[in-house]
C-alpha cells in the first residue's frame, strides 16, 4: 500500500520558543477533501507552514508519501494567504501564475511559451483567463484568491495545502473554488484546507482536522465533525496549555 | 568634452544605471533603507582596511566595505530577532553606529603621521567623482557587468523571492542563499560607487531610479530596464551639469546664481537630477501620477453631473403631462441640485451639445437620445435603492444618496446581477425593460423636497 500525502509524528512548533503546537500525530488519507477546523490563533495555518517547512519544528517528525518533504516538494503544491504578498508588485496574473512552474524549471532556465500555456490553462481552470493580462492590483480580492489557486494548480501536485482561500471572497469565487476542489478530488488529488467558516464545512469537507494548539481530533467529516468535538475544539479556553506556553517563553 | 570628464560621465552613468535595477528588487520588496544602511555601515570597513593594509588599496578596501556592510545586516536581523527591537529603530542604531566608528577610524587615519595618502577617505563621505581615473571606471565597468549578469542569471528566482518569499521556499528555493546573492551584489555596487558620490547620498543613486520607473510601467521586466535607463541618464546628466558641460553647451549658466561662478559637487547633483526625473514622474505619469489620477477624478465628477443632469430631468418630468418627454424648467433643475445658475446652464449646455438635451417651450426636454441614457440611469440607480431596501435593510429615505454615488459606477455586469437578485425575490418583473418605479418619495414639481427623496447634491 501506498503511504499516505501526509503523516505527521509528534510535531511541536514554537514560535520565539513559545510553543504554539504542541504534539501533533496526524495522518491525511489520500484523494479526500480535508478541513483545518479551529478558533482564531488555534495555529491552523502554521501547520500549515510547518509541515512547509517555512516555521522550524521544535520536534517532531513529517513525512510526505513516506518520505521527507524536501524529496516530495514537487508533489505539494500551495496557496498562501491572499494578505502574504503586496499586491501592488509590478506582475500580472499570467506571470505570478507561472510562477507556479518555476521549481520544474529549475535553476536559470526562463519560462518559455510551454509554461505560459500552462498557466493560461490553469487561469481557465478557475474561471481567469480573460484576466490574464491584467495588473494584480487591479483585481479583487477573489479575484487575486483564484490568481493564487491558478498557481498552485500551475505546480502539478498530488498533495494541495490551501491557507483560508475563502477568506474575504465573494460569492463567485466561492463557487469556483469549491468546484476545483471536487475536480482535483474526483482526479484522484488530496487538498488540505485551512478554513474558517463552520457552516459550509459538512458541505465542502470529507474529513476534518481540529486544531486548538494540540490536535483535538481528526476524522471522516460524518463521524468527527460532532457538537462535542466542536465544543472540546472552540469552547473552553485552553488556560492550561496557554500559561505553560507563556511559561516556556518565559523561560520560567 | 575632455576625456576626463568624459571618463566621469562614464562611470557615473553606468553606475547609476547598475544601482537603479538592483535598486528596484530593493524598493519592490520595502527594502529601500537597506541601501542607506549598507553605504553608511560600508564605511568603518573602508577605514579598517586602511589601516590594516597601511594604505589605499581599492581591492583590499572594497573587501573590508563589504564585510562590515554585510556585518551590519546581520546585525539588525540579530538584534530584530533576539531582542523585541523593531526593525526600523534596528536600522536606525546599527546606521548611526557604524558610520560613528567608521567617522572616529578616518579621524585616526587623519591624525596618523605617514599620512600621503590618506586624502582618499574624505571623498568616500562626500563624493569625489571628478577625482574618478581610469582605473576606477575599468572597475566600475566590471562590477556593473557582473552584477548585471547576476540579475540576468536570477532574474526568475529574485522575482519570485521579492513577490512571496514563502511561496519561493514552499517550492524549494533557497530563499536565504538568494537573498544573500541579492544583498550582496546590492552592497557591491553600493561600495563602488561610494568614492563617486559619498556615504550619503548613494541611497539614493540606489532608491530614485526604481522608484521613478515604478510609476510609468506594470511590468517587472520594464521597470528594471527603466530604472537602468533612468539611473545612466541620471549619472550623466548630473556629472554634465556640475563639470559644467552644460554650461559649454548651452553657451550660458542656467544655474548661476549672482556673480558666483562654483561648480557643485558631483553626487548632490547628481541625486538632484534623480529628484527632478522622479518629481517629474510624480506629477505626469499617465496612470500612477498625480496630474492623471486629478483628470481621472475630474472626469468622474463631470461625469458625475452630466448624469445627475439627465436623471433630474427625467425625474422632474416623469409624472407629468408630456409624459418623460415634458419640458423642464432651469428653476425646476435648481431646486432639485446644488448647482449654481451658471454651471447647471453650463451643464445643460453641454448635454445639449451632446445632443441629449433639447430646447422646449418652457425649458428643456430631453431627445429621443437622452431619453435613453436617462432611463438607463435611473434604472440603474432605482435598482440600487432597490436592493438597498431590500437586500441590505436600508431604512428608504437613506438610500437615494447612496445611490446617487454609486449609480455612476455600476458595471452592467454589477447591473445584471442586481436585477436577478431582485427578480429572485419578486421585486421585479423578469423582462425589467421599464424603469422600476421609485421606491421612495421624489418631490416634483409642485411639493416641498421632503426627506432625502429628490435632495439636493452633486
């Protein structure tokens, strides 16, 4: 059997040594569509970033398909947070799209017209490709959202990390998101969600992952997604595991 | 022109033309400071060169420049990191600091016996490019080559590392390594040109140039080819201006203030004639400058009040005998807008021309042209009352001067959607060809304006 996108072993993560995960095991079934489910500052997006490697574990392990990430890279692709960049850089949609070609391409070698139908190919995909040509800053914020999913999508992966793609975005980029997202599943991809808003999630998601600084549960969506795990997950504040992060910050 | 000042102008342009373009990832990425701190930091390097080599070796020099230059960067990513400085007040101490030691070191050099070369450390304070011989502009021209072709060889990576530095390492790249490559050529470039225009001002050979590019173009690729272009025109024309080319040029001293007959000094002028280029920028760039973004709101405001026009009097005539096509007085047009006399005579003049408007017994009615335009307005703009009524819970005597902002600025994409909201909730027949009535109370000719309902505004 195949391993899993994702296999996550006993993973902390500190920011300036104050823990802000603590202890996560987590594994991501194949070609599912997964929500990262949990109140504001429960660290859903710097698992994201950790598993990335863009925030150092202070332990732990994280493997991708059984082996570590800087082997796996060109399997995983992955859409940051819309407000991450400055929308007024001097690009238009098409190149920060083809962007997303760029570790394929490797060292020097420029993008060339077979890169620049990819990327056209992959604004059509999210419903772009009249905005091709169009500056960045001219778009709107669902706009700019599909422009990053365009990207992504650009990178060819197996394994999809998407960080709050519906935040801040209107009706039509909602639909064509959650539209991709049941493509690239029913293509046999797995896509990891960080979201926010609970109604949608039975709607949008297979499996869920709750996150309040530890892990609170993960599972198919039917079974894990219940009120009691919700209300271990949003209710009660964590003031135990906040003042031991305090503490260690502290370096008490 | 003498071959020494052209000498000059070579290695000034070309330096400013190198400056500019690794100037811009600078100035993209909000790092525009970094350029000020690198000159200042490159200093106390200089001097400790001097004194470790007993002498003025350019090589061994530029070496120490760079190694206290990159000194202070790490500095302040050490003192960001460790302590809770922010960053700015850590640029701020390390600049200030290391330009401290590096004044007190020359100040040793001045004082040192041996001192027959030692005339060369004042010039990298404030700038000597006349004193430039060939040597340095052989130099200057093989730093420029190399970094140009660092920018050509990492073009792709330093876009994707300025635009999402996370993507970039997402993906792989090594983000730190191709910073330090970024950083580093950026610092070679600032220590040679600092003999050319001093500590102070090779910020801003560093700065103008991408920022002055930034307001004509969209496109990464343009800007660094035209801060290049800016940076070389800069360099040379400040050069031409304080050898006083110019003034054997011209025949005359455009500069000469009284009697005084001064040159000035090379690198203020030249960072003045990147002001000027940038000021210039500022105002006439079509879309980004000032001048294009006052025509841009000037032309919303006439179109504005030319609509404003159309759907008052469409308004006023509405109910009336006539049917949309009645007369409507100048009067009946003031008391319903804050116009004066002159300027709603001057707008309904201007309609008329346009052919929207005619004359009618009594006022002015509109054509069969205008009648089209005004419907299409007022529709738009009922539709929005509309919605804001119904969609939002908008209390009605509130929503006609929200209209009245928006309804000049709704797309017919924004209009077809509203429309099928609203049909959606039955407020609206499906084949909505007809202007829906008003949802509030217009006050016509007879009545007192009550509420907001037909106020008066521009």
């Amino acid at each position: 059997m195949r391993a899993p996108p994702l296999e996550i072993h006993d993973m902390t993560v500190a920011y300036h040594r104050k823990p802000v995960l603590w202890d996560i095991d987590l594994i991501v079934p194949e070609g599912k569509l997964v929500g990262i489910l949990g109140p504001n500052g429960a660290g859903k997006s710097t698992l994201i970033k950790a598993v990335l490697g863009l925030v150092p574990l202070a332990s732990g392990r994280v493997e991708f398909y059984g082996q570590p990430y800087a082997r796996q890279r060109h399997l995983v692709g992955y859409v940051p947070q819309r407000e991450s960049v400055d929308w007024d850089f001097p690009v238009n949609a098409l190149d920060v799209v083809t962007m997303g070609t760029y570790s394929r391409l490797g060292w020097f070698r420029r993008p060339g017209q077979a890169e620049r139908t990819k990327a056209l190919e992959c604004l059509e995909q999210v419903g772009m490709g009249a905005f091709a040509r169009r500056q960045i800053r001219q778009l709107s914020g669902g706009q700019q959202q599909r422009v990053f999913l365009a990207r992504a999508l650009a990178q060819d992966a197996q394994l999809y990390f998407m960080d709050e793609p519906f935040a801040g975005v209107d009706a039509a980029t909602e639909q064509a998101i959650v539209a991709l997202l049941q493509t690239l599943r029913s293509n046999g991809k797995t896509v990891v969600v960080v979201h926010h808003d609970l109604q949608t999630v039975k709607q949008y998601f297979d499996h869920v992952i709750l996150v309040n600084m530890r892990l609170v549960e993960a599972g198919p969506t039917q079974t894990t997604y219940t009120p009691e795990n919700l209300s271990k997950t949003f209710g009660g504040r964590l003031t135990i595991l906040e003042e031991a992060a305090e503490a260690v910050r502290k370096g008490g | 022109m003498s071959y020494l000042t052209l000498l000059v102008i070579a290695g000034t342009s070309l330096l400013g033309a190198v400056a500019g373009i690794l100037g811009s990832f600078a100035v993209l990425r909000r790092r525009a400071l970094v350029g000020d701190l690198l000159s200042h930091a490159a200093l106390p390097g200089l001097c400790l060169a001097f004194l470790v080599l007993g002498g003025r070796q350019f090589a061994g020099m530029l070496v120490g420049a760079l190694l206290t230059g990159l000194a202070g960067v790490a500095l302040i990513a050490l003192l960001t990191h460790w302590t809770r400085t922010k960053e700015d007040a850590a640029l701020g101490i390390v600049l200030s600091t290391f330009f401290g030691a590096g004044i007190m070191l020359s100040s040793i050099i001045q004082n040192m016996p041996e001192g027959g070369s030692k005339a060369g450390l004042e010039s990298y304070i404030y700038g000597q490019a006349a004193g430039m011989i060939r040597q340095d502009v052989y130099l200057i021209a093989a730093v420029s080559a190399a970094s140009l072709l660092v920018v050509l060889l990492f073009y792709k990576e330093f876009k994707l590392l300025s635009f999402d530095r996370g993507f970039a390492r997402a993906q792989g790249w090594p983000t730190l390594a191709l910073d330090m490559t970024m950083m580093g050529t950026l610092t070679l470039i600032t220590v040679i040109g600092l003999p050319a225009v001093g500590v102070v001002l090779m910020a801003a050979m560093l700065i103008l140039p991408g920022a002055t590019a930034r307001f004509w173009t969209e496109r990464l690729d343009r800007m660094l080819l035209l801060s290049g272009v800016i940076g070389g025109l800069t360099g040379s024309l400040g050069t031409a201006i304080s050898s006083g080319l110019l003034k054997a040029w011209l025949g005359f001293d455009p500069f000469a203030f009284g009697d005084s007959d001064a040159n000035f000094p090379t690198g203020p002028t030249i960072v003045l004639c990147g002001t000027a280029i940038f000021l210039f920028s500022v105002l006439f760039a079509p879309q980004r400058g000032v001048l294009g973004r006052l025509w841009g709101d000037l032309r919303l405001r006439l179109k504005t009040a030319d609509e404003n026009l159309l759907r008052t009097v469409f308004e006023q005539s509405e109910g009336s005998d006539g049917g949309a096509r009645a007369p409507v007085s100048l009067e009946q047009l003031l008391e319903h807008r804050a116009w004066s006399r002159s300027r709603a005579a001057w707008l309904v003049r201007r309609a008329a021309a346009r052919g929207l408007l005619q004359d009618a017994p009594g006022g002015v009615s509109l054509t069969a042209a205008g009648l089209a335009e005004a419907q299409r307005l007022v529709r738009a703009h009922r539709l929005w009352e509309l919605f804001l009524i119904e969609g939002a819970d908008i209390a009605p005597d509130h929503v006609d001067r929200d209209a009245d902002s928006i309804e000049h600025l709704l797309t017919p994409e924004l209009i077809e959607l509203l429309e099928a909201r609203l049909a959606d909730r039955g407020r609206l027949q499906p084949a909505a060809e007809q202007v829906p009535a008003s949802p509030h109370a217009i006050s016509t000719p007879g009545q007192q304006a009550t509420g907001a309902g037909g106020s008066a505004h521009v």
